[in-house]
C-alpha cells in the first residue's frame, strides 16, 4: 500500500520546529509519520541556522566524520532528517566535502610481521652489532652527500 503526502509549499515561519517541506508528493510504503520524516535538509538549515553552522564546525574539525556520527550525536537536531539527507546537504547546500579519505594506519599487518620477523632473525645481536651497522650506514650517506636517518 502506497501513502502519498502532500507537503505544504509554505517553507519557514511555521510553528514547527523544522518547518515546513516545499511542495511535492512523497510516495512511500510507509505509515504516516514515517513519510513525514523524509524532509529536505535545506529546509532544517532555513530555519535552524545554528543547525548548519554546527554541522559545518563539525566537519571543519574532523573531516573524516560521517553523516550517521553526526546524526548519533546530534540526535536532538537531526532527529527528523535522514542520514543521506545529511550527506546530501553537506555536499550542496554547504558546499563542503561530503566524504573524505579513511584515515591510514601508520603500520600495516604485513608491515608489522615484517619488523616481528628481522627482530626474531636478529634476536642474538648486542647493541655493539647494531652500532656496527649504523656506524656502515653513517659513512655511506656521508660518501654520497645525504643525511643519515636519525
């Protein structure tokens, strides 16, 4: 069964918190109040102005968060906008980047067996062995012009 919900074409000014949708029919299988939360996230920043520039501090700070923490954490705010909402108002409205790159380990697991597996093989060195070593590598970078790694 289909509901179709007509939104009213007045936007802003209303007595509701969020305000008004503009004016479209949603089609939806859901019950009423469920299609009622399929609002346009320009609509909440018209009339929540602190709602905007709290998402967009957000995002300024951390721009690898994503839309559902924002959501998770400002449920009070974002309570009737859906996270692709978000997402999509992010992106348009506010024009700031709607994802970001993950942020990288510093070592990766192979990385990791690698240096496990150099120290298992060296594991009977004394720290005069590896002075040794270093000492090799010093007068190296000193023949060819380069600092040595500290």
């Amino acid at each position: 069964m289909f509901i179709s919900v007509p939104a009213t074409s007045r936007v802003g000014g209303g007595s509701d918190d969020v305000g008004w949708l503009k004016p479209t029919s949603i089609h939806c299988s859901l019950p009423h109040q469920a299609s009622v939360r399929l609002q346009h996230f320009y609509t909440v920043l018209q009339d929540k102005t602190h709602t905007g520039k709290v998402l967009a501090r957000e995002v300024k700070e951390g721009p690898s968060i994503t839309a559902v923490s924002l959501k998770e954490k400002y449920l009070n705010l974002l309570q009737n906008v859906l996270v692709r909402t978000i997402q999509h108002g992010l992106k348009k409205d506010l024009k700031l980047p709607a994802h970001c790159c993950s942020k990288k380990t510093l070592l990766t697991e192979a990385m990791k067996k690698q240096r496990l597996d150099l120290c298992w093989k060296y594991k009977e060195w004394t720290s005069a062995d590896w002075q040794k070593v270093y000492s090799v590598m010093k007068t190296r970078s000193e023949w060819s012009g380069a600092t040595p790694r500290s």
